[in-house]
C-alpha cells in the first residue's frame, strides 16, 4: 500500500468537510476514510488545528490563485472573460458553503474566509476601466460579488437560464449607476452581455469621451 501523502489527508478533508460540515472533521474519520492509522495523520499534521489549517491554507490557495483571479490575462478581453467564467465554473460551490458555514461559528475560519471575498472583490474591481471612480469600482465590484454568494447560498441548484436572467438584470443596474439614461433598461436586460461589457458599450456608443466606462469582463453569477 502507497503511503498517505499531506496532500490526500487535505484532499479527503475536503471530502469530509463538504458532505458532513466541521463537525464530521475528526482524526478519527480521517483515518477511517482513508484506511490509515493516527500515526500516518500524525507523520503530517501535529494536531487536528495544525490539520485544519493547513486545509484551510489549501482552500484558500485553490480558490485565490486561479489565473482570473491573479489578473494573467492582460490585453484580450474576450480572452479575459473565458478565463474568468472558467474559473467560476471550477468552483466547489458546496464546499464554499460548508467553509463559509463553519466560520459562522470560528473565528479563525471566518478570517480566511473573507480574506479570501476581499482578493476575489479587489481583483473584479480591476477589471472596470480607470474612468470609472475608484471607490465606484470598488462597490460595483461588492455589489456584483454579493450577488454571486447570495445565488450560491439561497439557489444552491440554480439553472443556468436562470442565472443568466439575474445577470442581465444586474447588468441593467450596473449600467444605470455608471451611465446617463441613454439606452433603455430592456435593452441591456435582453442583450445577454455580462455587466461590465454591457456597460462598456454603451459609452462607447453614447458616453461623452469623460464618461466612466467600465472595461469587459465576465460576469461572476454561476453557470
């Protein structure tokens, strides 16, 4: 039998942690999921909080490090926006709920947890264009990453119509806090575009040459 790396005990915590939640989270489950003994878990992890961390630790490397998160895609927006709805779409949704549930109740777990929210929120504000106020992207940003979190926990089962629909209907009232009135709500709900393209185009298209813009991008509502 091969040994047990770090990796594969962090891998089925994971595993533990997504169907059964923190309380499920024990040596002893651990040990019996993977058929090893308390010595082979203590070979890697000193104690269950030395463990936790580093699964933790783990998470927040999968979920921060991805290439649309780190901002590698520069010049090609729609090259851009595939890489950003790639990396949505590899998201562990349940297990996203099961940590941000558990830092409900542990300080520490609720630390990693929004710093995690505050990369992914500061790395969507980058993608509007300068023109736009900073403190403006940066609400824009909150306001599209919230609901992204919202439709994750109130619609775990969401489909893909579905979430589109609420997409263009965010992207309606992105463009109607950076943009004056010139295209109709209807017509930015039914042109299917992500919030910050749609508004984008629209001062392109109508905007005088100082008008706040906001640069293309994905949307982050699940697909």
């Amino acid at each position: 039998m091969n040994r047990t790396r770090r990796e594969d005990w962090l891998e089925q915590g994971f595993e533990v942690l997504r169907d059964g939640g923190e309380a499920a989270l024990t040596i002893d489950r651990l040990c019996k999921d993977l058929q090893r003994t308390k010595g082979a878990f203590y070979h890697h992890f000193a104690d269950v909080t030395v463990y936790s961390d580093a699964l933790l630790a783990a998470w927040e490397a999968r979920n921060t490090s991805l290439a649309a998160l780190r901002g590698e895609v520069h010049g090609n927006r729609q090259a851009a926006r595939g890489v950003i709805e790639a990396a949505v779409r590899g998201f562990d949704v349940p297990l996203e709920r099961s940590f941000r549930a558990w830092g409900l109740r542990d300080p520490r777990v609720h630390a990693f947890v929004a710093r995690i929210d505050e990369r992914r929120i500061a790395f969507l504000s980058t993608r509007y264009a300068a023109t736009v106020p900073v403190a403006t992207r940066r609400k824009l940003a909150r306001l599209e990453y919230a609901v992204f979190v919202g439709v994750q926990q109130l619609y775990p089962e969401i489909s893909a119509p579905v979430a589109r629909d609420l997409e263009r209907t965010l992207a309606a009232a992105l463009v109607a806090v950076v943009e004056p009135p010139t295209l109709s709500a209807a017509t930015h709900a039914d042109s299917g575009l992500s919030p910050a393209t749609l508004a984008h185009r629209a001062g392109r298209r109508a905007a005088p040459a100082k008008s706040s813009r906001i640069r293309g991008k994905a949307g982050f509502l699940p697909r």
